[in-house]
C-alpha cells in the first residue's frame, strides 16, 4: 500500500492542470507532466481511467485526496457537449476541449466512465447519462444470445457516418 501512495503522489502532478484534464504523460522522477509527444491531445480513456485507481486509493488509505483530483476530471468530462450521450476519442489537456472524431464504446474512449459507474455500486448518477448512446444507430444485436454489439461512428466533412 505505501507504494501504492507512492505511486499516487508521483502521478498527482498530471492532474494539475487549468482545465482539469489531465496530461497523459509524466515524469515520476521530476514531476512534470505534459502531452503526449505524437501530438497534443489525450485519448479520453487516458484521462479517465486513472479516476478508477485513484478512487480505490482513496478507499484503502482513507485520504481523499485521490479521489478529489480525479473528481474535477470526471466533472469536466460532464460539462463537455456529447453526441447521443458520448464523446469522441481525443481531448486536449491544455485546453479541455474535445476533438471532434470517432464515437465508440472500447479502446480510447468513454468505457471507463460505464466501468466507473460499475465501480460506484451503480451509485453514480453522472455516469448513466452515456448509456442511451449505446443504443439506436449504434447498438445491433449479435447471433450469440443476449449480446449486443456497438458500431464506431465517424464524424466528417458530411456529418455523421457509421
């Protein structure tokens, strides 16, 4: 647990930010965090995992610290206008802002807001709102029983294409 809190403290830098989204890349030894070198926006899976470890941090050593810096990003998250509930892949950490593009429930993007909600007990009441994205346009059912499967859906010069 003492490395854990380590850990944590080490990472805090990258959520000091003005737009309380965190930059995705830190130095544990220095501290300074900052965008990725490919370029200058986070996936937003990035941003939002590290919510869930922090918040288990907060829960094993009580210190809500954790849980309080990670709280500013998922209310940032919120503020942000979505498409049928759900935000694109990219947001840029110096200025808060998404990058309009590719909707789609799994790597890089908003599944770690449904796991939070899971985490929560399904107690969150901000996380729900993602979830009638999931359905319409971008829900199909699957030939295995009770499964259902989700579409990307690209966002370009014609507007929305899935």
């Amino acid at each position: 647990l003492e490395r854990a809190k380590e850990l944590g403290d080490r990472l805090l830098p990258c959520l000091d930010t003005r737009s309380s989204i965190p930059f995705s890349d830190v130095n544990l030894f220095t501290g300074h965090a900052h965008a990725p070198e490919w370029g200058p926006d986070s996936s937003v899976s990035e941003v939002s995992t590290i919510q869930m470890e922090f918040r288990d941090l907060t829960m094993l050593t009580g210190n809500r610290k954790y849980q309080d810096a990670v709280d500013q990003v998922m209310n940032k998250l919120q503020s942000l206008p979505k498409i049928d509930s759900l935000v694109p892949l990219f947001i840029n950490a110096e200025t808060g802002q998404l990058r309009p593009g590719t909707l789609t429930m799994g790597a890089h993007s908003d599944t770690y807001l449904l796991k939070q909600w899971i985490q929560s007990g399904e107690k969150e009441e901000k996380v729900p709102g993602l979830v009638p994205g999931l359905h319409g346009r971008r829900a199909a059912p699957s030939s295995t029983p009770f499964s259902t499967f989700t579409a990307h859906v690209h966002r370009g010069r014609d507007g929305i294409k899935e």
